[in-house]
C-alpha cells in the first residue's frame, strides 16, 4: 500500500511538472535576436528576392554588425523563400552567384563569439518548388503549398541537410499553415488531386467530394495535416542534431489550425510576429514548460519599440527584429543608430536604436557622442 502510494505521489508530481507555465526569461538568459532578411526584394516571384540577390554577402561583415547590435543569437537563411539555398555543395541549389560559403562560414565565425546562428525555412512559400511542381501547389498564389507526403519528403530533407552541412544551431519555421490558413475567416481548399490524396492519408476514408466536404471535416483534416508536418519536421531536425533549436514564428499563434496538435507544447522557442504585448502575454497558456517566448519588432506590424521592449522585459519574454537590406546586403553600422536620440529615428530604424541600447544594457536616452 505504502509503495503504490509513493508511485501515485510520483506520478501525479510529473503531471504537475509537465503543466508548469513557460520560463520567463532573465536578463542573462533573454534571447537578443535579429536578421536582415534576405526574403524581400526586387524580381522575384510573390515579391520575394529575386535568386542571387545578395549572394556576395560577406558573412564576416554581417557577424561582425550582429556582434556590434549586441546579439546572442543570429536568424539567418538556409533556404529563403525563392527556393534557393545559403551554403554551398547542398541538397537544394544555392543562390545564384553565391560568393562565400555563406550560413557555413556564419556559422563557424558566429561560435567564436558565443553567438547561435538559427537557419531559416519557409514552410508554405517556396517559388522553386512552385516552379518545379505545378501539379502539387496553388499557382499564381504565394505562400499556397499544400502539405502533401512528397512535398514533407523534400522539405525534411532540406532541413536535414543544412544541419548536417552547416552546424547551424537551429532552424525557424515560417508560415507553417496550409493553404490560405492562420488567421480566420480560413478559406475553402480547392482539392487539388494531390489534397484529396492527402484527404484519404489523413482522414481515413475516401475522398466523399468537393461539395461533400463539411466545414468539420476540413478543419479536422487540416488540424491533421499541420500535426503530420510538425511530426516530421521535429523528427528529422531532432535526429539530424538532437539539440537542434526549433524556433517557430507565427502572425497567428492562435489560429485553429495548431488546436489539438503537439506542435506549441513541443516547440522550443516560439515568436508572436504580430508582436503585441497582450497576445505574447498569453501565450504562456498555449506552450510547454521548456518553450522560450519571443516577441517580434518590424516596421510591418506597427508596434511601438519604446512600448513593447521594456514590457517584454518585464514579462520575461525575448526579443528580436527584422527588416530588408538598405546598404548592399547589409544595414548601417551600429554606430549611426546609437549616434541618433531614438526621438529623431522611426520604422525599422527606431526598432534597431532600441534593440541596440537594450542588447547592449544602454539606457534608452543614450546617445553616442
């Protein structure tokens, strides 16, 4: 009796433990993240960069700007979003014109000063893969690739791959939703053959039909779908490397799609891209004991830096920024955002001066004579 006692005691300690709130992160322990993102640019499909824009990109210069800004941890790119990879001698072809081995050598150079350097993937947008696989995607739509068996094939072993070849410390995930998901009103699907083929995978049954399909079914099948994909994800990157980081950024945490899956209570460190300090706060309620919080500054979603860092802080959460190059490949030095009162700056550039100071453990009035 004594004995079954114990084990329920025991038991019921480990229930309680795997229902403990996030950790709220310390000063020492706060994610200071940021990327120049190499997804926006001219000639490509969608709006995305054009293949081998940027490929001259030095990785020493821009280790060298993320180690001024006062970064723990660099996002950059294993494949952006037109389907072309960041290092050489890999599964997916490299960026057109690639100059230096570039995530590789981020990488290596980014470990001498005690900097994690986290790869970047593009679950749903992939022009390449649009281009090469009409039949398996919704043409003439970015960010519309339906989450089929052979597109998971590919997009695991890409994954795979780039962790293997550049030791990179982790990757984010990007719009992980199907097609058209996130936010609500969630579009019909179209069926494309390939859905339906995933339809009888996932649900069990034949495909009853377009007009058959109820509401309850599709969001069932696309709860299903979202679960299938993280499974595998998770799996290849944990056995590729098993302390791999997977960071996922979402504008919609809380969209119907990731009900019921493992996907936030398994995830290690998870971004509210809308960046509001309301919907990062209860996101606590949504992840797993060991999954980091972060929040997200970026001229796109309107939040206030001088606002949301300091609440951030306060909240325990972790912080990063992103925004497109204006200086070749790069941003201006470091220097020119602590040189400006954070008063005279605005957009992305009023976000860096306040992540400068912050990452730097600089007051907000401080200003570089």
């Amino acid at each position: 009796m004594e004995k079954n006692f114990i084990v329920l005691c025991l038991f019921v300690v480990g229930l309680c433990g795997a229902c403990k709130p996030a950790p709220k992160a310390t000063d020492e322990s706060l994610i200071k993240a940021y990327d120049i993102d190499f997804n926006w640019g001219e000639g490509g499909a969608h709006g995305f960069a054009r293949p081998g824009l940027w490929a001259d990109a030095n990785p020493e210069d821009h280790v060298n700007w993320y180690a001024a800004l006062g970064c723990n941890v660099i996002q950059s790119f294993a494949v952006s979003c037109n389907g072309y990879a960041w290092y050489k001698d890999g599964l997916v072809p490299e960026q057109p014109g690639l100059k230096y081995d570039f995530l590789t050598e981020q990488v290596r150079l980014a470990r001498k000063r005690d900097m994690k350097v986290i790869g970047y993937f593009c679950v749903s947008a992939n022009n390449k893969w649009e281009e090469d696989h009409p039949d398996l995607c919704y043409q003439m739509d970015g960010q519309q690739i339906p989450l089929t068996a052979t597109y998971l094939d590919y997009l695991c072993a890409s994954i795979d791959d780039a962790i293997r070849k550049t030791d990179i410390d982790g990757i984010m995930l990007d719009w992980l939703y199907n097609p058209g998901g996130g936010r609500d009103p969630l579009p019909p699907f179209r069926w494309l053959p390939c859905e339906q083929e995933m339809y009888v995978e996932l649900m069990g049954e034949d495909f009853p039909g377009k007009e058959q399909v109820t509401s309850e079914n599709e969001l069932a099948f696309r709860r299903k779908a979202i679960g299938r994909a993280w499974k595998r994800i998770r799996e290849t990157a944990k056995h590729a490397k098993s302390d791999c980081i997977i960071w996922l950024t979402a504008y919609e945490v809380n969209s119907k799609e990731y009900e019921g899956n493992d996907l936030l209570k398994e995830i290690d460190w998870l971004m509210n891209e809308s960046g509001d300090a309301a919907t990062t706060e209860a996101m606590y309620k949504l992840v797993g004991a060991h999954t980091r919080l972060i929040t997200c500054l970026a001229n796109w979603n309107g939040q206030n830096p001088v606002e949301i860092v300091p609440a951030a802080m306060k909240q325990g959460v972790s912080l990063y920024g992103f925004t497109k190059p204006v200086a070749g490949s790069l941003m201006p030095p470091i220097d020119y955002y602590l040189s400006h009162s954070i008063d005279s700056l605005k957009g992305d550039e009023l976000n860096i001066a306040v992540l400068a100071r912050t990452y730097n453990n600089l007051p907000l009035d401080y200003v570089k004579k």
